[in-house]
C-alpha cells in the first residue's frame, strides 16, 4: 500500500501505461471501429477520418484517461492492496464510466451500429484491464 500519493511516481506510471493505452486506442480505431463507423455512414466525406488535430487531441485524450485509470487503481490498493482484485475493479469501473457510457450512448444516438458494441466494449474492456495490471507491476517495482 501507499497511504501517501506521490505525484511524481503517478506521473511516470500514467506516462508508461499511456503507452499501452495509445497502441490499444489507435489499433482498434484503425483497424476495427473506422472501416464499420464509415461503413455505417456509406463512407460519407469527413465521417472518421483522422488528420493531425484530431490525432493530437486523441492522444491528450488517451492520456487522460490513463490518469484517470492509474489514480482509480492507487486507490483501490489503499483498500485491497496491489492485488488482482484491485486490478479487476479499477479496470472495470474506469471501462464501464468511459467506454460503456460513451458506446451506448453513441449507438442510441443513431451515430453508430449498436453491432459495433460488440468488437468495441470487449476490447476496451481487456485495454483497461491489461492497463490496470501494468500500473501494478509498476506500483509493485517502486514500492
């Protein structure tokens, strides 16, 4: 356990895991959620396609919720210690706020195929998961 946050060490796990985080996010874009999203649109001009700006902001994006999932695990291993339970719980929770959220409401919107689901949530899911086990190998190494 760390009862104390060390800001510093949070910092350079979160940059570690956005490693991982990044080549999950951009691999299951490119290759699974970009042909069905353009699919899903007759390949409209401008539907999903990725320049610069956006690939940027995607990747402040992938930081953020990195942060978001190294801080949800530190504080489950004040609980359960750096346990494979506190792995399962903060890669679940983190996934079912942000990708569970955003899939299903984006497919209630009408702005995707709700079949789609099912190639995204299982992958985000072991993204977050495997994320969780990395912060803690990390949190393990430093502690």
């Amino acid at each position: 356990m760390h009862p104390n946050f060390n800001f510093k060490q949070f910092i350079g796990i979160t940059l570690l895991v956005s490693i991982w985080i990044n080549i999950s996010e951009v691999f299951r874009y490119f290759v699974l959620v970009m042909p069905r999203v353009k699919a899903f649109f007759d390949y409209q001009p401008g539907i999903a396609d990725m320049s610069w700006s956006i690939f940027s902001i995607w990747g402040l994006w992938d930081i953020l919720l990195t942060a978001i999932l190294v801080f949800v695990f530190w504080l489950y291993i004040q609980s359960f210690g750096n346990t494979n339970t506190a792995v399962w719980l903060s890669g679940t929770l983190v996934w079912g706020a942000v990708f569970v959220i955003f899939w299903v409401a984006t497919a209630n919107m009408g702005l995707s195929n709700w079949s789609i689901l099912l190639i995204t949530l299982p992958l985000s899911l072991l993204e977050m998961l495997v994320g969780a086990w990395i912060a803690s190998r990390l949190y393990r190494r430093k502690a």
